[in-house]
C-alpha cells in the first residue's frame, strides 16, 4: 500500500508539470496580454489590436516608429507615442522582460513553494484572494455534493429495488426532466417564483449571509447561512441528481443478476442481507470511481453561472473574471492548486476502493 501511493504521489508530478506546461504554451499565442491592455489603456485603443508582432511587419505603424523591445526585437501596435523606455517598464512590471522559458521555471519553482505571487489588477496575493473566495465555493460544491449522493444512491437503490414500477417509471421521468434543464434556467426560474420576482419572497436574491451577520447568536448564524443557500444549491443539484441516480440503479441491477445473488439468497439471507452486505459493496465501486470528478467539478468548475446569477462571489467568478482580464498569476495559480487537488482526491479515491472491496491489491499495481 505504502508502494501505491509513493508511485501515486510521484507522478503527480509530470502531470501537474503537463497541465501548467500546455496551458503556459497557449497563452503565449493568446492576443491581448496584460502588457497589451495596459497599452491599450494608456493609448485609448482595443486591447485586440495592441497584439506583439515582429520585424518587418512593424518597422513602421500609422507614419510613426512603434516602440521595440530590447530582449526580443517585438513592439505592440497601439503602442505609437510611448516611448520604449515606458514599454519596457510595462514588460517589466508584469514579468514580461524575461524569456518565456526563464518565466516558466521561475513560476514552477514558486508554485512548487506554494508561493502564487500577486494578482496583477487587484492589491492582494494570490493565495489571500482565493481564501477570500473559498467559503463561496466550498458551501456550494461541499452541500450540493453531499445533498446530491445524499439522495441519488438511495433513490437509485429504490428504483432498482422497485424496476418497472409506477415509483421508477415517474421518478426517471422526473429526473430525466431535471437533467435535462439548464442550471442557470433553474435559478431564474427559482428567482422569478420564491425570490422576489413576480410570486413570493421567500429567500434572499443575494450573497451567503446577511447584514449583521457577525452579530447573530450561533443558531441564527446557522439558519441564515442555510436560508442563502436553498436556492443556489437546488439549482446546482436538479440536474447533478440524475446521473449518480441511474448510474446507482443500473450498477445494483448488474449485481442482483449475478451468481452469487442467487447464492447468498439460497443459503437463507433476508433481501435487506442480500442488498446491502453484498450487493451494495460491489455495485459502489462504480459511484466511488466517478466521485473525483463530479467532487471537483461542483466545487471549482461548475458554478459560474450560478455565482453570477445569484451574485455570489466565488472560485467561478473568479476563474472567468481572471482569464477575461488576462489575470495570469490568478489563472495560473488556481489551475495549479485545482490540478493539485482533483490528483489529490483521485488518489483518496482508489484508496476507497479497498475499503469496499479489500480484494483489491494495491501493491501488484505498476501505476
């Protein structure tokens, strides 16, 4: 087991190094940097047409010199009548004096130190601005995961139980239905009904918490805190409830048809026996492996809409606002610390299959 997750945890490594090193590549071909915006906002011009080129192809820009850079013989359009002084103050200001492959070490060996640097636009660390969105993130995606297993595995035992019936006829219809509707059509739809809209006021429209919040004893803390977050989380769980439902119910129908059901049935074991000291171990193998993934994407990637709609200000928001800002420390930093812990809880993942199955021989893996 040691062996396992020794090799597990080593090749982390190359994989984390993959993910920033293609994602680094990208934005070197991305138009409209921070060097370039901040050009663009200084010369009044579109941070699209303020794109580096090279050489020949900007010798000479709208009758006037285009500043050049030193390191690499580039300018910007859209930078006529600063001064290449003022340019390559600009550069480095942002880091952008340096090579792309010196500016790819130096940000590997920082993150390998879990230090993220600033963000370029707002006058705090990395680190201290994903903190100051965490609680966001963490209320909808912890809440709506575990409401959602919560409910699923039992209601797709249920249906396995019950096939064919009235119960799992009108239940995958209603699932189904779910699924198959938007999240963000949810949210407006629960707005416009019990948010204020054209029927009832029933929750608030906005934020986590209320005015005054600090100030309420523990228990009001508490009830306010789960009042915000009814509607956001019912949102975000409509649709997240069918695919763990009838993934449960078709991996308990896959056990019940197999021999040694109808072995353990014949040596005198009640149904509930059957179900839940065999069956249910087996047919969990299936749920537990698509955990990881549907665990981080609830918490870090499938929220924007509803942060946006909701006015909640999380890890979504905060991801879209970096990448449509070119915020590089903050896109770079929470793709590195979000790679890092999907790796994480895929570990712990495998690491459960051996507690519901302790047949499951880790040490025989290569990988």
């Amino acid at each position: 087991m040691g062996a396992y997750i020794l090799r597990r945890l080593l090749l982390m490594i190359p994989t984390v190094f993959g993910i920033m090193a293609i994602s680094f590549l990208v934005v070197q071909f991305a138009p409209g940097g921070p060097v370039e915006q901040a050009i663009a906002n200084m010369t009044g011009a579109d941070a699209s047409l303020t794109e580096r080129v090279t050489g020949s192809d900007s010798g000479d820009f709208s009758g006037q010199q285009a500043p050049q850079n030193s390191n690499n013989g580039s300018v910007y359009r859209g930078s006529r009548g600063l001064s290449p002084e003022l340019v390559a103050r600009i550069e480095k200001q942002f880091g952008f004096d340096k090579p792309p492959l010196e500016r790819f070490g130096m940000m590997l060996w920082n993150y390998a130190r879990f230090d993220f640097g600033d963000s370029y636009y707002r006058d705090i660390s990395v680190i201290d601005l994903v903190k100051e969105k965490m609680p966001v993130s963490i209320s909808l995606g912890l809440w709506m995961t575990l409401i959602s297993y919560g409910i699923s595995i039992p209601l797709g035992i249920r249906k396995a139980i019950a096939e064919g019936s009235r119960f799992d006829v009108w239940t995958s219809t209603i699932i189904v239905v779910g699924y198959a509707i938007p999240g963000f059509l949810i949210a407006i739809a629960l707005i416009v009904l019990f948010a204020g809209g054209s029927f009832w006021s029933l929750f608030p429209l906005r934020g986590l918490t209320s005015a005054g919040f600090e100030s309420f004893p523990w228990y009001r803390q508490v009830l306010d805190y789960a009042w915000h977050l009814v509607l956001p989380i019912v949102a975000m769980a409509l649709g997240a409830f069918a695919t763990t439902t009838l993934l449960t119910k078709n991996s308990f129908l896959d056990e019940i048809g197999k021999q040694y059901v109808t072995t353990a049935r014949a040596k005198g074991l009640t149904e509930h026996q059957v179900l839940y000291r065999h069956v249910f171990r087996n047919a969990m193998m299936l749920i537990i492996a698509s955990f990881p993934a549907a665990f981080v994407g609830a918490f870090f990637g499938g929220s924007l809409l509803i942060e946006t709609i909701f006015s909640l200000d999380g890890l979504g928001l905060l991801g879209f606002e970096a990448v449509s800002s070119r915020d590089y420390p903050v896109v770079f930093a929470t793709l590195y610390i979000f790679s890092l812990l999907g790796l994480v809880i895929s570990l712990i993942s495998d690491l459960a299959y051996m507690w519901v199955d302790p047949r499951i021989d880790f040490e025989s893996r290569q990988v």
